[in-house]
C-alpha cells in the first residue's frame, strides 16, 4: 500500500550513490547530477510547466500542455539497465528543484540508445546539456551500450549541436524536418 496502484517499482537495487556526481557549470553554478527516481515525478512535471511551448514540441514533437502520473513515471522509474534517467538538481535533498532531465532507451537489436533532454530555460546555454549528455555516456558505457541516437527537428539547432559533440563515431542524417544523430562509441 506504499504505492499508489499504477506505480510499479522497475528495479530493486540499491540507490546507485556512485552514479552521482556534482558539476560547476561554465557560470560556476554548482549542480547535482543524480539518477532519477520514481519519486521525481513531481519534480519532472514541475520542470515540463517551465518549458516554453517551443521546447516542449522540440521535446515531443508535438504539443504537449502537461504530463500525466504515468508520463512523468515513465521517464523517472526506470530499470537503470536498458534504460535509465539522470536530473540536474539544485536546492537541498529534502527540497531537490529539479532544472534539467535527460534519458536513454536501448534498442535490445542495436544495442543503441535514443536520447532525450529537458532543460528549464533559465538554465539553458550554461553546458548543462553537455554535462548530462556526459554523465548518460559514462552510464551507457559501463553497460556496453554501442551509442546513442536522437531524432531532432531539423530546428533545434542547440540539440543538434549537443547531439553532434558526442563522443564517438557521429553521423548526421537528414530526413526532412528531423535530423537523426547517431553517435557510435569508440
């Protein structure tokens, strides 16, 4: 009875601690990296609401005006092998704000992950994507992930970049409004 009925738990591991990190952003703001917990669905909702409506369609590639419960519990509860979560967090630990989120799912076939990152807009152009982007690459590889893949609008021009920075073997497709980057590990 400690979780609502439509909550599952996706692992039973212990909270992975080593998979924190704190970073200083290129503003010297300092931040915490941390896995994502189911618990951080308010949170992640919180943050979707600070989108502008321009970033959530690049996000969703539609328009989206809020995420349910099980949304926000399917980017936060995850099994942390095939797929995994990470959120940038400010504040203390019993009052975490939650300003940037990033995730990955592998393609059982590829072994390839698709990436996706939300950002809140004041903490955008600090490096904060590039700071999760490394942390989702040193998970990914520990877990012999081969590399990531992102569809993108053609658009987003601060993804594509981010995306292109990778570390690995990058190819840029086009296909019309979406770009597809995949970055293939060395």
């Amino acid at each position: 009875g400690w979780l609502p009925a439509e909550q599952q738990l996706k692992h039973l591991h212990a909270y992975p601690v080593a998979d924190e990190r704190r970073v200083i952003l290129g503003d010297g703001q300092s931040l915490l990296l941390r896995p994502a917990l189911g618990t951080d669905d308010v949170s992640v909702r919180e943050l979707f609401h600070h989108l502008s409506e321009r970033d959530i369609y690049t996000r969703f590639f539609r328009k989206v005006k809020g995420l349910s419960h099980r949304d926000a519990q399917r980017l936060c509860n995850l099994n942390l092998e095939t797929e995994a979560a990470f959120v940038a967090v400010v504040g203390t630990r019993e009052h975490p704000q939650v300003v940037g989120h990033a995730c990955y799912f592998v393609d059982a076939a590829t072994r390839i992950a698709e990436t996706a990152f939300m950002v809140h807009p004041q903490w955008q152009g600090k490096g904060l994507g590039a700071a999760l982007q490394q942390c989702l690459l040193e998970h990914a590889r520990a877990r012999n992930v081969q590399g990531f893949m992102a569809e993108i609008l053609a658009a987003n021009e601060k993804m594509i970049r981010l995306a292109r920075a990778g570390a690995g073997d990058v190819s840029v497709v086009s296909e019309g409004s979406v770009v597809r980057v995949t970055t293939m590990f060395r």
